[in-house]
C-alpha cells in the first residue's frame, strides 16, 4: 500500500527488454534499507526490486503491466523520469489517501493552463473509469495523491500547486501526455455495493 505522497523522483538509467522489461531506476534512496522484494511504486506502478545498488534498483516489468499503464504508451527509455514512493509502513503518516499501486488505465491530458502560480489540468478518462471520479474526491495520477476539482462527462481537472510541480515530474508533463490513473478505492467498493444492492 502507497500514500501517493511522492518521497523521490528517479530517473531510468536502462531499459532492456528479454522476456518481460527490466528497468534500471536511478534514486535518492538510501538502498541499504531497502530488501531485495520490496515494493516500490513507479509513476503510481507497484513494482517490486530485483536487484539493486547503492544508488540505484532495477525492477522487471510484465507484458500484462506494460499493455495497462503509461508504460505501454509512451514508452520506458533512459533518462525519462519517474516519481517514487517506497511502501506504506506501519506507523506512517498517511499524508495522500490509500493507493494501491494497481493502476486502472490511462488517462491522457487534454489541457494545461495557469491559475495564478498553480496550473489546472484537465485529462480525459477512460468511459469505464470515469464514473468513479467525483468532485473533491480523490484520485492517484502517475502515483501522486490528488484532488478532482470538476468532472464534466468522461474529462476531469486537478490543481497543482507550485510545490507539487517541484517534487514530482508534474513539471515535465504537456498535452497529450498519458497518465496512469488510479481510482479511489472507495469509490470502487461504494459502486459496487450499488451494484449488488
């Protein structure tokens, strides 16, 4: 389990692909005290760590995770970077909402603009994702905890404020960009029970 409070951006030093993908992935973690298996969520992707130095971990990617993430579409390649979150453990501050690091599909961002030093996007959902995307709920977008301002049909808008921008790979992004989206657990459970009820 994640937070979606994003502690590291890390950057994809290799690529190769064999029977699956492995990925090496540059970080700021102090990879001493991480163990060979552990979690690691990579642009909102739960991976785990296959082998690892003292700056660095590669982790192998399946063809089933490829074909359901941003990985897929716009492609693992070195250099690009990717926002980092080490496991919830017991006793952390449970700063974001509740993520699983399962991502649900892709959302691709359809407009970018400037509200005051913030910046509004607006993405456009999946049609069987977007009914669980509410006003003030939450959502994971490429493993960041966020809040929806507004949902009109299949397209919703975040807020990101400066800070955010900073700490993540917000920054980089531009229209077009796909995105791996996570919906509230919640709002899955919530619909359905409405379902079954």
């Amino acid at each position: 389990m994640f937070t979606g409070i994003i502690t590291d951006i890390g950057t994809i030093t290799s690529v190769e692909k064999r029977g699956d993908m492995r990925a090496r992935i540059a970080t700021g973690y102090d990879m001493s005290g991480v163990e060979l298996g552990a979690s690691i969520a990579c642009d909102g992707v739960c991976l785990t760590v296959v082998a690892k130095g003292e700056s660095w971990f590669d982790v192998d990617i399946s063809a089933e995770t490829i074909s359901k993430t941003n990985i897929g579409h716009n492609g693992w390649a070195s250099g690009k970077r990717v926002n980092l979150e080490r496991a919830l453990k017991v006793g952390d501050e449970l700063g974001g909402h509740i993520v699983s690091g399962h991502v649900d599909g892709v959302a691709e961002i359809v407009g970018l603009r400037d509200e005051g030093d913030s910046t509004r996007i607006t993405f456009a959902a999946p049609g069987d994702l977007s009914r669980f995307i509410a006003p003030k709920g939450s959502v994971a977008l490429n493993g960041t905890s966020l809040t929806v301002n507004e949902v009109e049909g299949h397209r919703f808008g975040v807020n990101l404020i400066p800070h955010t921008q900073q700490v993540t790979t917000w920054g980089d992004v531009a229209v077009g960009d796909r995105v791996n989206l996570e919906i509230d657990t919640l709002a899955r459970y919530v619909a359905r029970l409405a379902e079954a009820g």
